[in-house]
C-alpha cells in the first residue's frame, strides 16, 4: 500500500463533479461530490475556528444524515479523528466514552439534544440541527487537499459491547481503501451502483458497508435515518438500489413484510448479510424469493469485510461465510498455535491492511488482541471445508463444555431457528452438577405461534443434534438486548439464565 494517500474525496470532485453523491431521504437534500467536497472543506474551517487540530478527537451523535459525511472528510482535511457515537446509549453511557476519546467538539442532531444536556461534562457542542447549517455556508473553504498519511488515525468506532466494555477500534486512511479493494472486488462495486445506507453510522457496516466504498468509487448512497421496512420496500419498488447490505434481523422484516415478495427485486445486482450469523432457515426462505443472499463475516477490527459467499454459492452452500477476499490473511489454529487441518475447528486470526493497529489508548488491550507475529485474534472459532470454504462455529468465549464435549451455541441456535415455532434463538450455558454444563435456549417466537413445550424443542433437537448440544431448558423473550449490527448480547441473558425459575425444563 502507500505511505500517503491523496485526499480521496477532493480527487472523487474532481473526476465526477457533477455525479450525485449522497441523497438524504429524510428531507430530499442531495450533495453532488463537488458539493461534498466544498461542503467539507467548510466544515474544516469552521471545526478549526472552533479550536480543532490535527490529532483532535470530534465526537458525532446523530442519525444518518449528510452532515455526518461531511464531518468525516472535513476531519480528514484537518487531520482530526472522527468518534461516531451510539446514540441508543443514555448519557451515563455516553460519558466514559467522550471522556476515553477526549473528545474536543460534540456534533449532535436535533433528536439528541436531550441527551446531550445531561452528559456530565459535554466538551463544546455544535447542533446540527441548529446554527451549523449557517455557520458551515458562511466558513470559506479550507483548501487543503492532503495528502492523507495511510497509517494516519481517520475515526474510531466503539465495539458495541457484546461482551462487556466498548473499546474504541482504530481506523485508518489505509484500513478504509484496503476495504475498498475488498468489498469491491467481492461485489463488483462501480460508479454506477447506488446503494442505501440505513445501518447506524456509528457502527462500521454503517459506515463501510456499503456507504463509504461506494462514495470513494463513485456511486450514489441513498441515506435513511434508521431501518424502515415500508421505506426499503417503496425504494426497491421504485428500483432505485443496485447493492444491498443488512444483517439478519433486517432479512427477517422484509421476508415477512407483506409487499416483499411482490417487489421487483431481480433489479438488486448483490444482496449482502454479515453482523450476525444468518439462520439457514431464513436463508432458504431468501432463496425461496430468488434472492441470492451472499452471507458473510468480518469484525469492526477488519475494516470490516473479511469473508463473503460469492453469489453462485449463495444457494449451494448455505451457512458458509464463504472465503477470505482480496486483501484478508487468514488463519485457523488450535490450542498450540498451529494451522489445524482441514475440517477441524480452531481459532480464527486476521492480517492485511484492512486490520486496525489497536485499540485507541488502550494498549493492553491492544497487546492482548494480537499474537507475538501479528495476527489478529478474532475471537471466533471456525473451520475450513476441503474445497477452501470457510465456516463459523461460534465466539470461543460463548463455547461451552457439557459432559467433557465442546458444545457450539451458533450450532445449536441455527438448529432451533428451524423449529416453525421459533423465529430465533440464543443459547447460552448453565451450571449443571452432573455434567459441569448445560445449554439454556432463548427462544423468540414466530408470529402468531404458539409457545412448544419443552420436550417437542428437546425432540427436535435430539434428530437433528448429538444428545450433550441439546438445551436443557428454554426461556422465552419477546425480543433480545441487541448490537447496533443486531448481535445479540448474550452477557444479558446469562445471568437471568441460571437464575430464573420460570424457564421451561425437559429431562435430558
């Protein structure tokens, strides 16, 4: 790769000037990418006149919005580094995260105003929704045009928790184009293809799958606020979307939206799903609609894209992430270190320029992520089939032994996924004092079904599973604690798992 980058958006302006780059749905705004780049380089200025410098933190809490691109570029104009915030978390949440990121300038949206009123200590603030609009059109524009250095800090995005503590992923200006070439290459992305951005942008397939990449090759992305299923449906009516990208929650809405499956959907050139695993359930219900939903796998750490089923084997090979793209190393290893063969399960590690270099200000966990060579621990336990395609079993922390047997919750949730009663499924484990350990499931129901005793779930489990992978016991929920990207957060259900008495149990 390069040691220093030109600024990419300048150079985007100034071959495709007159190309649409962003289209806020939410208020019918459109930026050509001459206009973004103009409206960036204002931004600078007004960030600098602020007291923004080079290697200062700018904080961003809002909605999708075309005023989140352009503080990203002016930050790259500046030499600032970006800090999208998760604007589900109340400010008490809020507040160990501005003061880890030391955070210069707080930029906020109307809609969370409240929120930042009753942050503890709020750095300087600037409403989006109030006074920057004027303040941006009066800034002269900042005229710097890079380079941008590849290693140079870019944004930080924040881990959504599903083990406990965020800690703040590193990007660069090198993970970002390293991106490009992989999520690009995967889906053939080109200037003509419009995408829609509706994942949240403070999570990283908000803002690289596929909005970022799409920008930089110079297509068109179309920003809604958050996921509305009737909003999706109307715009793949009007086939206006040439590449999608949503997690398995998203698939599952629009499956059982009631206008889906009479769209035109032949119009969409790639469906992409990753942030969670994808049922094999609702992936045959996709393919039942002609969709060829390419299931994929990456971490905020990867930049993100890391694996993606190609679309010939998106039917053939349901539940594989596929294999590794472009520029993605990939190893799988056991308990001594080594690549295990073929069909065994190992630990999964990362390298390539798309992998971050840490975690921001926190270098022991950033020692601890990274083998003495480099490598990147995934934290997930995986396996290769003969043929080079990949499969994950499941988070290694989430792995649990019943009876002397490695027990894979993922294994057993897309199991139960299938059950026609169940709409999804989250397995965790549970003291038991005969086998060390037992599977306690979380069950969400499908609609308007009702709820199956426990020992029709167990005999469906048993036909399908080795006897020690069966839960023990099954709760019901109405729905998860959930990610940005819709994991769920199981450290949330673990406690209620061992302690509740209202679960239903079968005798194993």
């Amino acid at each position: 790769m390069f040691a220093d980058l030109p600024d990419l958006i300048a150079r985007r302006a100034e071959l495709t000037p007159d190309r649409v780059a962003l289209e806020e749905l939410a208020t019918g705004r459109s930026l050509t990418y001459a206009g973004l780049d103009e409206r960036a380089a204002r931004a600078a200025t007004l960030f600098e006149a602020l007291g923004v410098g080079e290697g200062d933190r700018v904080a961003i809490l809002c909605r999708n919005r075309l005023a989140f691109f352009e503080a990203l570029f002016a930050c790259a104009r500046l030499g600032a580094i970006l800090v999208p915030l998760n604007w589900r978390m109340p400010p008490a949440e809020l507040d160990p995260l501005l003061a880890h990121a030391g955070a210069r300038l707080l930029l906020h949206g109307g809609e969370d105003r409240a929120a930042v009123r009753r942050l503890a200590a709020p750095p300087l603030t600037l409403d989006l929704d109030g006074d920057y609009e004027a303040r941006v059109e009066a800034a002269a524009p900042d005229v710097r045009r890079g380079p941008w250095p590849a290693d140079g800090l870019w944004y930080l995005l924040y881990t959504s928790g599903t083990t406990g503590r965020p800690k703040g992923v590193i990007y660069t200006y090198k993970m970002a184009l390293a991106n490009l070439v992989n999520i690009g290459t995967a889906i053939g992305l080109g200037a003509a293809d419009t995408t829609l951005s509706f994942l949240p942008h403070f999570h990283t397939a908000g803002i690289n799958l596929h909005a970022l990449p799409t920008l930089l090759q110079g297509g068109r992305v179309l920003l809604l606020p958050g996921f509305e299923a009737d909003r999706v449906v109307e715009l793949l009516e009007a086939r206006r979307v040439d590449t999608f990208f949503a997690v398995p929650t998203v698939y599952q809405a629009l499956v059982d939206h009631p206008r889906f499956g009479a769209a035109p959907l032949g119009h969409v050139r790639h469906w992409g799903c990753g942030g969670a695993p994808l049922p094999d359930s609702l992936a045959r219900r996709c393919r039942d609609l002609g969709l060829r939903v390419c299931n994929g796998m990456g971490m905020t750490e990867t930049g993100p894209t890391a694996f993606l089923a190609a679309p010939a084997d998106a039917w053939d090979r349901i539940g594989s992430v596929g294999k590794p793209q472009l520029l993605v190393g990939v190893r799988i290893v056991g308990e001594d270190g080594s690549d295990v063969a073929d069909g065994e399960v190992g630990d999964l590690l990362f390298a390539g320029p798309a992998v971050t270099p840490g975690y921001w200000n926190d270098p022991e966990a950033t020692r601890a992520a990274f083998t003495d060579d480099g490598w990147l621990r995934s934290g997930d336990l995986a396996r290769r089939d003969p043929d080079g395609f990949y499969w994950v079993a499941g988070r290694r922390k989430e792995m649990f032994i019943s009876g002397g047997e490695n027990v894979y919750p993922a294994e057993v949730e897309n199991v139960l996924a299938g059950h026609p009663a169940v709409a999804e499924a989250a397995v965790v484990a549970a003291p038991d004092p005969r086998w060390g350990e037992v599977g306690c499931a979380y069950l969400r129901l499908a609609e308007g079904r009702p709820r199956p005793a426990a020992a029709e779930l167990q005999a469906f489990c048993r036909a399908r599973l080795a006897p020690y992978k069966v839960p023990a016991s099954f709760e019901y929920v109405q729905d998860f604690p959930r990610t940005a990207a819709g994991k769920v957060q199981k450290h949330l259900l673990a406690g209620p798992a061992q302690a509740s008495s209202a679960r239903e149990t079968a005798v194993a």
